[in-house]
C-alpha cells in the first residue's frame, strides 16, 4: 500500500466520495474483470469487479442476488447503505453481513476505519453495497480496494 491511504485521504473525505462515487463506472486498469452482463448482472445491479477482492453493486434483494453473489465467490458482504440489511439471507448462502451506513455527504473517518477492518478480518472477495449501487457502494469500494493494496490512489480517483 505503500502510504496510499493517507495521501488519499488528506484531499478531504467528502471530496473524495464525491470524486469516487464514478469509480463502478469506470474502474481502474488491472486483471479484474470491469464490468460483469448477463444473468449475474440481471440479478445483481450495477455489478462491477473494483479490484481483485472487491466487487460492488446494488443491494441484494432476493435469494437469486444471494445466489449469484454466492457463484462469484463473494464471502463477505458490506452494506453502505442505511437500510437494515438482510442478514439472515447472506447467513443462507454462507456469507457474512456487515453494516457501516455513510450518507451522501462524505465518507467519515469512522466509517474508513471500519472499512479497514474488513479488509483487514474479513474473507475475500467482498462485495460492497449501497442502495443502487450508484454512489457510496462504488466510494467505499474504491477505499476497500485501495486499503487492500490492489491499486493506487490515481487509479482509486480514477
């Protein structure tokens, strides 16, 4: 990671969300796959590969979303969202749940920290949440990604 993170985060966290809210729409460079179509993404909104071990994309709402996340291989499931995820449906499917609800006005330092915790004691790969997956699923993954180590911070903002 090489210092990543604290650069990153000297630009200011609602900046940053703000910048990282496009990065499912055009993720960085690497041996990941980008974007995913098909039954998967018909199942999962806006699924995007960020990084090696973090996906991202729209909630989960039904057994076959669980399913397929379950197929990709997705052993931890981060919500961002505010809503009360659906825990006993990710315990199903042999995954495990985390909640850190951020709003749309940055991403705080405590949520950054939980996040580095996941990535620190979770299993990979994780697949990050919000809503639609639009806006702070795509931010937050970006930071997951970069905590990991699998990209830069020029490539995080981009």
């Amino acid at each position: 990671m090489s210092g990543s993170l604290p650069l990153f985060l000297a630009i200011g966290c609602t900046n940053v969300a703000l910048v990282l809210a496009f990065v499912g729409l055009s993720a960085p460079s690497g041996s990941h796959r980008p974007t995913v179509h098909g039954p998967l993404e018909r199942a999962i909104g806006n699924l995007h590969w960020v990084s090696p071990s973090v996906r991202s994309g729209a909630e989960p709402r039904t057994s076959r979303a669980f399913s397929a996340l379950r197929r990709l291989g997705v052993r931890t499931i981060v919500s961002v969202d505010g809503a009360r995820p659906d825990v006993a449906s990710a315990v199903r499917h042999g995954m495990r749940y985390v909640h850190i609800p951020i709003g749309y006005e940055g991403l705080p330092a405590s949520a950054v920290k939980s996040l580095t915790r996941v990535m620190r004691e979770c299993e990979r790969p994780i697949f990050v949440h919000c809503h639609h997956g639009k806006h702070r699923g795509p931010a937050a993954a970006a930071i997951c990604g970069l905590i990991a180590g699998e990209f830069d911070t020029e490539a995080a903002l981009s």
